[in-house]
C-alpha cells in the first residue's frame, strides 16, 4: 500500500471510531491519564503539522497558532503545553473546529504526499501514522473509561463487545534453555526502543499458551486473594487499599452475580471469556495464588511463535529499561519513548484494541504497574 493511501486509511478509521459520539461526549475527560475524545483528534493531526508540514513545506500556513500549546502532549522541544489533566477544560475550540483542522492538515499532507521523495519525511509520515494508530487504541479505552463511570453505563456500539473472546489452545510450551537473540530485526517500521539487538541467556521453562480467564480470576477473588496481604507486593498492597479495590476494573456485583462494563453495555461476566483490566499487581499476586509467575519480556518475545497471542496486553516481570544498544534520537523524536523508562513494566502482544497489523513480537508497550483501563491479561510460567 503506498504510503498516499496508508496515510488516507488510518486518518479515516480515526474518524469512524468518533461517528459513534455523541457531540457532548467529545470533550469529557473523566480521570488524568484518559484524555477526551477531540483531545486525540486534534493531537494526532498536530503530529502531522509540527513534525512535518512546518518543517518541511515552507509555505505552509499553521491553522491556529494556538493548536501548538494546546494539543502537544509531552514533547518539550515542541514548546510549551497545557497539563494533561486540564485536556477536558477546554470547550473551545469546538468539536467543530477541531474537525475542520484535521481536513486542512490532511490536504496539505495530500499535496505534500503527492510530490515527496525524502525518505526522512516519508519515514515521519510512517511514525506518525504508527502513533495514530496507538492514539486509537487510546480512544477506544479512554472512552470506555468515560462511559464506564457514566452511572447508567451507556451502549457505545451494540457490536463492540471486546472482553467476549475466548481461549483457542490449553497447552503449555517448553522452551530449552540457550542463548537468544533479542530486539527487531527488519526493515520494515519499528519503534527505538526494539533496537539494539542482543543475546540473552534463558533458562529451561514452561509457559502456558492460554490467557487466565475470568471464571479463573474469580476463584482468585472468592478465595480472599484480595484480602491476602501475602500474596501481594508491597506497593501493590497499599495501591489496593488505598483504592479499596476488590475485582478487576469495570465489575460490578448485582443481585449476587458479577457484572462487566464493555462498549456494547453492562453485561453478566463471562466465566470462560479471558480476562481484561487487570493491573501488573492484580496479576502479580494472581501469579502467587497460582503458585507460578509471570514470563519476562524476553521468555515471551522467545516463546512468541509458538503462542496464541493478540487478545490482550500481557504483563510481564520486566521493568521498562533501554536495551543495551539503545540509541535515543535527536529532538523531539527522541522524546517519543526513551524517557519514559523508569517506574513502568513491559507489555507484550497486542489487544483486541489495538490496530490490526500494529504490533510484532519484539513490540514493547509499557505503563505503571497500578494501569488497567487498557486490555490488559496475565499469561503464567510455571516456577522451576
């Protein structure tokens, strides 16, 4: 697909996901780390203006002078920014405007498109098509964040049930010991943070090729796991009373039974349905119940192909660091991962979020081991 069309495709499956709003909905943002819906539109089309078209057109007239402060979101060398939890404040420039801003970058883009060889633009566009396509996948979850906390949890799309899928395989895969190779290797689009290949050693070790399921996490929960202080790390111990958090986000016990938020509504929990929204604490003492654990990132990138995998984000025991070839990049680019590497854990796979064909084995998502409102799961090793 020529990079015109991409460009075309993935600005356009934005824009879908949003015709399901309702125009109040647009501006709500209910809680810090999930921005509004015409927060991510405005955002993904000032990655394209910034980034591109005021470097590289120099003709080229910005929209709104103001749009720089208002939808940067965390690069310093961009300039200055408003807080991220002041993104709901805003209730101009209109749902509106935002839409017209997004129609006069995306013909400018086309022009530019039509006429650019310079493989460093093109591979711009590359990124910037690749952190849309993260942006949706924010969307999806930051709006469901919004309407699972609307207190007659509201239908988003009848057909948009994503915690109904379940297990295809109940296997365990032994993997030898040995040395691996770690990291991307290709031509094709990555992110920096897969660079710098390397060897690492693994032990012998055994992990299973099913995601837990529900009916699994709430023999975990009618067992007292969330009442066991052994089984949790510290931290997490205090996040959980802190929060008096006692099920897995988005459930709710009605008349006895538990229920679950999703996009096409409130519904009964599904026992065999695989487990979503869970943090890296929740699955972490899960892991202890089970007396197993979780995988590194590097057991799972080595054990990858031979996994059922996509479904969910799946914590792993790993810190988020720099491999050891790690190379950040000049500018704001190089903001784009490499400072977020402290105080996070790796998450490998994809979700049924995420884009179709965004992620790859050597993919590292990370977040705050106290995040769930992604679609996140827990995969076990069995312990030696």
């Amino acid at each position: 697909m020529n990079i015109s069309k991409k460009y075309k495709q993935v600005r356009e499956q934005t824009v879908s996901f949003c015709s399901h709003l309702h125009m109040e909905d647009y501006s709500i943002q209910v809680v810090k780390f999930a921005s509004p819906a015409k927060w991510h539109l405005a955002h993904t089309t000032w990655f394209f203006e910034a980034f591109i078209l005021k470097k590289y057109v120099p003709d080229y007239v910005e929209f709104d002078v103001n749009f720089n402060f208002l939808f940067n979101s965390y690069y310093n060398n961009a300039g200055d920014r408003i807080m991220q939890a002041n993104r709901g404040n805003m209730s101009r420039p209109s749902t509106e405007e935002i839409y017209k801003y997004r129609d006069y970058v995306d013909a400018n883009m086309a022009k530019l498109l039509d006429r650019v060889t310079d493989k460093q633009i093109l591979d711009l566009v590359t990124l910037g098509l690749n952190h849309e396509q993260q942006h949706q996948e924010l969307l999806v979850t930051d709006v469901k964040y919004m309407f699972g906390h609307n207190p007659i949890f509201p239908v988003f799309d009848i057909n948009a049930n994503l915690v109904k899928d379940k297990n295809n395989s109940s296997k365990s895969i032994h993997i030898k010991s040995g040395v691996y190779d770690i990291g991307y290797q290709g031509d094709d689009f990555c992110y920096d943070n897969e660079l710098g290949v390397h060897k690492v050693y693994i032990d012998d070790f055994e992990i299973n090729d099913n995601f837990v399921t529900n009916g699994e996490f709430i023999e975990f929960m009618e067992s007292g796991g969330y009442s066991d202080f052994n089984l949790w790390l510290d931290e997490g111990w205090a996040w959980l009373n802190e929060q008096n958090i006692n099920a897995p986000l988005y459930w709710h016990k009605k008349e006895g039974e538990w229920h679950y938020y999703t996009l096409a509504g409130l519904q009964k929990v599904d026992p065999d349905a695989i487990l979503s929204h869970i943090s890296y604490y929740e699955a972490n003492a899960f892991a202890e119940w089970k007396e197993m654990r979780l995988p590194t990132e590097f057991e799972w990138e080595i054990a990858s192909s031979k996994l059922h995998w996509g479904q969910r984000w799946e914590w792993t025991n790993s810190a988020y660091l720099p491999y050891p070839n790690f190379e950040k990049e000049n500018g704001a680019v190089g903001e784009y991962n490499g400072k977020f590497m402290s105080n996070k854990m790796v998450l490998r796979g994809a979700s049924v979020a995420t884009s179709k064909n965004h992620s790859r084995p050597t993919y590292r998502n990370f977040f705050g081991p106290k995040e769930r409102w992604q679609y996140t799961g827990i995969r076990l090793v069995k312990k030696a």
